[in-house]
C-alpha cells in the first residue's frame, strides 16, 4: 500500500471511530491496534462464515469490471465482514450471518494489517471503495452452489440474500423456501 492511499486509508476508516484522532494516531505510529468503529454512517458490514466467505471474496475479485471493497478476516471466529453502503432497511437472511448496520459496532486493525487474528483480505483503499450488494448476493449464490457441490452439506442450499419484502421483517416469520433475489426473479436451482 503506498503511503498516500495508506494515509487516505486510514482517514477514511477512522472517520467511524469515537474518537478518530485516537485511532489515527494509533494506526500512524505503527501499531495495528484494533479499534471499534461505528457502522451504518460510512457503511454497513454482512458478517459471514470464513468457509462461505473467502470463497464469495474469491470470485468477487473475479468479476470483471469490479473493485471490491473492504473484506474483513477474523480467523479467531472464522468469519469474514464484506463492508457495504449504509443500508438500515435491508435484511440480509441466511444461515450464520449477521448484518451490521445503525448502532452496530465492528473491531478492526490498522488498514495496512495483513497478518494476525484480525486482517484484511482486502483493505480499504481510502476511496470510499464499498462491496456491491447486488454483486456480492451474487458472489454468495455462487459460492453456495459450488461448497453444495464440492461438499454436499445441506445448509448451503440456502444462500445468504437480501430480504426485499419489507412487509416480513420480524425475525420470526419464515422466510419462503426459494427467496427472492435481487432482481425479484427466482434464484437458479442449485445443481444436484
């Protein structure tokens, strides 16, 4: 990362913290320090599992045409956080996953950390750069058909997607067996 987008970088992703300058200083004296920033103002954050995620962050990187944004990587608890543009009305539904927006907190490193519990499979770039969420319900669906096929667990039938039928957005409701995707068309069968 060069020195410019480096500082770009970490101004953009202190702007979230509570106390930014703090985070800053931190982050430019070369320590990797986690640190709390706030979501929903700058972005939203979609948390997946690690297996499901780095395969989603492979073919996002892929796509021709396509900057992907910031990718979060906690190898402690095997999850992956796909940063987004703020969003407070969408539900993303699907099996252990958490979508972070307004009043959520997430812990990251120093936008130059690459190593470690906590790090980046792809940094944030100081441009304000965010995953797609069109692109990336796209990435998910794929990834679900290929661990499905290649692995054969039946959880991964149902692929993490964005809830468009605002009318249902109690958590207790089921959700209908073939959702639909973005484009209000009914998602691809996965192959047997």
């Amino acid at each position: 990362m060069a020195l410019t987008q480096w500082k770009t970088a970490i101004e953009w992703l202190a702007a979230a913290a509570r106390e930014p300058q703090l985070c800053k200083n931190d982050w430019q004296h070369g320590t990797t320090g986690v640190h709390l920033l706030a979501t929903g103002r700058l972005w939203d954050v979609l948390i997946v599992p690690a297996c499901l995620g780095l395969r989603t962050a492979d073919i996002l990187a892929g796509l021709p045409r396509l900057e992907p944004g910031p990718i979060l990587l906690d190898s402690r608890r095997q999850h992956l956080g796909f940063f987004l543009p703020p969003d407070p009305a969408s539900i993303w539904v699907g099996h252990d996953i958490r979508y972070l927006t307004t009043g959520g907190w997430i812990a990251t490193p120093a936008p130059h950390c690459r190593w470690g519990n906590l790090r980046w499979i792809c940094p944030p770039d100081g441009s304000g750069t965010l995953n797609t969420p069109a692109a990336l319900e796209l990435a998910l669906h794929e990834a679900m058909r290929e661990l499905a096929r290649n692995h054969g667990t039946p959880h991964h039938h149902d692929a993490p997607h964005r809830n468009t039928d605002r009318k249902s957005t109690a958590r207790h409701e089921p959700r209908p067996r073939h959702p639909t995707s973005v484009t209000g068309q009914l998602p691809p069968p996965a192959p047997l």
